[in-house]
C-alpha cells in the first residue's frame, strides 16, 4: 500500500448487515469498485463490501463500494 493511497477494509458480514439496516439500502445501490483493484486487500472476492477511509485535512471519512467483476 502507498502512504497516498486511502485505507481500504473488508467488513464482516454483521457489519454489512448493520450498515444495509442503518441506511435502508442494498448492495445494489452502493458504489461500485473493480475485483482488479490494486487497492483492494488479497482476500476480497466479488459481492464483497469494502470500508474506504479517506484522510483530508485531519479528518478521515468513510466511504464503502461493493466488489464487481473485472
């Protein structure tokens, strides 16, 4: 991983299911990001949900994409 490159996570299935609960969606209506990424962690696989926490100016956010096919 590159110092400029934001954290990227794989989230458990509970997790998941909370993060769907809380905001009342499906995996369908998350972002997506490709099975290819360099960014991704080695144990990925498509359908995956993945946590992105991105740094600016202090404060970090979180952003989730779901994995798709190459």
């Amino acid at each position: 991983m590159h110092i400029l490159q934001p954290k990227h996570s794989k989230l458990k299935p509970e997790e998941v299911t909370k993060l769907l609960e809380k905001y009342n969606i499906s995996l369908s209506q998350l972002p997506k990001i490709k099975a290819n990424d360099a960014a991704l962690p080695k144990d990925c696989k498509v359908g995956d949900l993945v946590k992105v926490e991105r740094k600016d100016k202090g404060k970090v956010s979180e952003y989730y994409r779901v994995i798709i096919a190459k």
